[in-house]
C-alpha cells in the first residue's frame, strides 16, 4: 500500500536545470573548458561535486581550486534563482501535490541539491512537503539510495510505501536500490527503468496511478 509520495526537485516540481546550465556555463568559459546544453543533460541530478568533476572531464584540479569553482558556480546559481516565483512550478505538480494531501498521503522532498530549501520557499511549496531531504542530509548522492532512505525516514514510512517521481537516470537508480516504487518523468531512453514513465506530471491524477499502484 502506498502512503507516501517523495518528489525530486530540479526536472520534477521546477525546471532549475536551465539555472544550473548557466551558472556552469559562465565557470566553464572562465576557466576554458567546452560546455554545452548536451553536457549539461548529463548532469540531472548529480551532485555539485559529481557534475564538477564531468565538466572537467579527468583534468586535475587541487582540491582547494576545485572548492574554490564549487563555490563560484554556486554563487552564479544564487543570483539566478532569485529569481524563481511559484509561476516556475512545473505544470501539474502543484494540483497533484495538493491532491496527495487531501487523500491524507504524505509528501517529501527528495534533491541533490544544497539549494533546495531556497527554491521551494520560492517557489511557495514548503508548507506542501511534510519532509525535506537534500544536499546537506547524506553523503553518499545519487546513484546511492540514501537521500532517498533519508526522506522515508522522516515520513516514518517503508521504502515499499513510497512512491519516488524522478526525472534522472541516477535517480531512478537510487530509488530502485532503495527499494522505492518509481514515477520516471521524460524519455524512456533515459527513465525507462521506472515502473510508470509519463512525460510529465502535466495533468496527472492519482486515479491515472490506481491502475499501477493501491493507495492507503
Ligand atoms: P546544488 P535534483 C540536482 O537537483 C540537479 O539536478 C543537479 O543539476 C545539481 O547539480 C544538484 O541538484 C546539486 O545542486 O549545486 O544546488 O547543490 O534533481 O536532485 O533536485
Ligand atoms: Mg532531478
């Protein structure tokens, strides 16, 4: 049975990987490497350490320097997601996250990101999640299952009682480690590992789930 949904953030409730491309972009032109959309396609939901480490593809860098671009690229990121309002939630997720609640589902957060909590209080969706996991709960990032175990956790709630919507391949990886039920959202090519792949979550009910999933 089904209790709780645990949602990534970047490709699922928001589209911050148009962010995140620019912020990569203005370091990888700074510091001379080629970086383009494609390459940054390859990154959903990777880590900032994991997605430095492609964009340098095996250069080495001491770690102080490398630091040293995490942080520039996250400064750049910051400046860009000031801007995000609830008009960048993705269609569909707000509706459907308030459908969840009101069939006394619980809902949690499950992202990569550092930067997580800053973007669901813009985007007006923090008193929405009953959990948050995110960069700073684990260690191991995806492909590992641990943000995932960690947001469970939370919700008091088995792997087997959650249902994880991801739109990465690393993502769906970790949450089949975890031995989470999976929503994969985009090309099968790159979700097609998931139980139940949809394009996204633009008019999606939980009664078009019933047939795959039972609820409660
Ligand atoms: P930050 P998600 C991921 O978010 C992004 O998809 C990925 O591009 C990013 O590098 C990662 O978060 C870390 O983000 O630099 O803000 O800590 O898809 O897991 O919500
Ligand atoms: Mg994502």
């Amino acid at each position: 049975m089904i209790k709780a949904f645990i949602f990534d953030l970047d490709g699922v409730l928001t589209d911050t990987a148009e962010y995140h491309f620019r912020a990569w972009k203005r370091l990888a032109d700074e510091i001379g490497e080629p970086f383009t959309r494609e390459d940054n396609e390859s990154l959903r939901g990777i880590s900032r350490r994991g997605s430095l480490l492609l964009l340098l593809k095996g250069r080495i860098v001491p770690e102080p320097e490398f630091e040293q671009m995490m942080a520039r690229k996250n400064a750049y990121y910051l400046t860009f997601i000031e801007e995000i309002t609830p008009r960048d939630l993705l269609p569909g997720a707000k509706e459907l996250l308030l459908e969840i609640r009101a069939a006394s589902l619980q809902t949690g957060l499950g992202s990569a990101s550092k930067n997580a909590r800053e973007v669901i209080e813009r985007l007006g969706i923090a008193n929405l999640l009953d959990a948050v996991s995110d960069g700073y709960s684990v260690e191991r990032q995806k492909p590992a299952p641990d943000l995932f175990l960690h947001a469970a956790g939370q919700l008091g709630r088995a792997p087997s009682e959650c249902i994880v919507v991801e739109d990465a391949a690393a993502g769906i990886e970790a949450a089949q480690a975890g031995g989470f039920h999976t929503v994969g959202l985009g090309p099968r090519e790159r979700v097609g590992a998931a139980e139940v792949v949809l394009a996204s979550l633009a008019g999606v009910r939980l009664a078009d789930l019933a047939g795959q999933f039972q609820f409660l």
